[in-house]
C-alpha cells in the first residue's frame, strides 16, 4: 500500500474473509490525510494474526511516525490507541533507503513537501512504479527538480504524482507543498516516463473539470500517456 488514508477501509475490507493478513504501507508523510484510514482498517481490528509494517520517514526533530500516530490516536482525539487494535503495527523509519520487500526492489527518497516526505519507487520483474504523492513545485513556473526526484522516476512505466492545482490555484497556494498538472507532466517528461496519473487532486475539481484537465495534459504530452487517477482504478503495469 501507498500511503494509508480512508480508502484503506474499503481496500482492507477485501481481506476479511481470508486466512491471517500481514501487508506493508509505504507512508509518504504524517500528515492527517494520508495517515486517517490506520484506525479503520479492517484486518487491524479483526485478528491477533494481523500485522501491517509502516515505513515511513521520520520528522525533522527526530520524532517518529509511531510518536506521531500515538499522539494522534488517543483521547480526546480518538477514543483508542494503536495498542488497543487486535492486530499489531510496526513502524519502520527511513529516509534515502534502499531496501527489499519479498522480492521488490524499494527506494525510498526525500522529496520537496512541508516536513520530511518520502516519495517511492518500486521494481518488480523489469516493471516500475514510482509514487510521489506530495511534491512542492520551486515556485510558479519554475521547471526544475531535485537529484532525488529524478532517481525516483527516471524510466518508470507508471508514475503516479501529485498535480492539485491549476496555475491560477498555484497563484495563490505556491507554498502549501504541493504542485500544478502542467509540473507533473514535465516532471513525467523530463524523466522518460510512460504513462502518468494525476494524483492528490483539489477537492473543489469536479470530475468534468478533471476530465478536461486531462485531456488538456494529454495534448501537451505526446510523449507521456496521462489520465486521473479515481477510486477503484485498476491499472496494468505490463
């Protein structure tokens, strides 16, 4: 897994009539939105068995994302801690790590956000995905990018990327950490990539808007196949 926001309670809920679960969530960061799914994921709540490893960098003073997610999930905040869940959570710290699980191949690398970010890339059996969720363009039409970024995406055959605001949005939001489509696209370009999906979209971007967007995308990058990520998106890396 990519992260663990809400749609961990419908993706965990595929797992509830299975034998013993033990899964692994590659975290980009701690903030709220892409941690809030932990206390209601299914196979935590449903057995002893049940195990999920979390790697995920650590914050800039040293502090965990377990002390992170222990400050969080208890009262007031939350009725329960991670220690009251029936299933266990393991959390791993990391930074520009290269690591396996199983038989991918992991790297983790720091990327520009607000606070330490980790973006990821994973190769599998000569397939590549890279998933940079929360990436913090220079400044407003500002095309460059770090050592790190490009190590991440250089070739892979699907890169899945932060692209939440249009140029008139990034206008005003240039430094909340995040980028506009038309710095996704270039990123994907300027790293050879094969196919993009446009990730962390704006919450007021109606789907018709995110169609146009794409479509727009698409005739700017005859390189790059683009489309919008959604829930339930199925696709093959082949």
């Amino acid at each position: 897994m990519f992260d663990i926001g809400t749609g961990a309670r419908y993706f965990g809920a595929e797992f509830l009539d299975g034998g013993p679960f033990r899964g692994t969530c590659l975290l980009s960061h701690a903030h709220w939105d892409h941690i809030q799914g932990l206390p209601f994921f299914p196979p935590l709540l449903r057995s002893r068995q049940n195990q999920l490893d979390i790697y995920a960098p650590a914050q800039a003073d040293g502090t965990t994302v377990g002390d992170v997610v222990d400050r969080m999930l208890r009262p007031p905040l939350f009725p329960v801690g991670v220690d009251s869940f029936p299933g266990s959570v393991v959390f791993h710290s990391i930074a520009d790590t290269d690591f396996a699980l199983g038989d991918l191949q992991v790297k983790s690398r720091l990327i520009p956000h607000l606070g330490n970010t980790c973006g990821y890339r994973i190769d599998w059996n000569g397939r590549s995905v890279a998933y940079l969720s929360d990436h913090q363009q220079p400044g407003i039409d500002v095309y460059t990018t770090t050592d790190n970024v490009r190590e991440l995406c250089d070739g892979v055959d699907l890169l899945i990327h932060d692209a939440q605001y249009t140029r008139p949005e990034f206008e005003q939001r240039s430094n909340w950490g995040h980028c506009t489509v038309e710095y996704a696209v270039w990123v994907a370009q300027e790293c050879g990539v094969r196919n993009l999906a446009l990730f962390h979209h704006d919450p007021t971007h109606t789907d018709d808007a995110i169609d146009d967007i794409v479509v727009a995308a698409n005739q700017c990058s005859a390189a790059v196949n683009v489309f919008a990520a959604s829930e339930g998106l199925r696709f093959t890396v082949a």
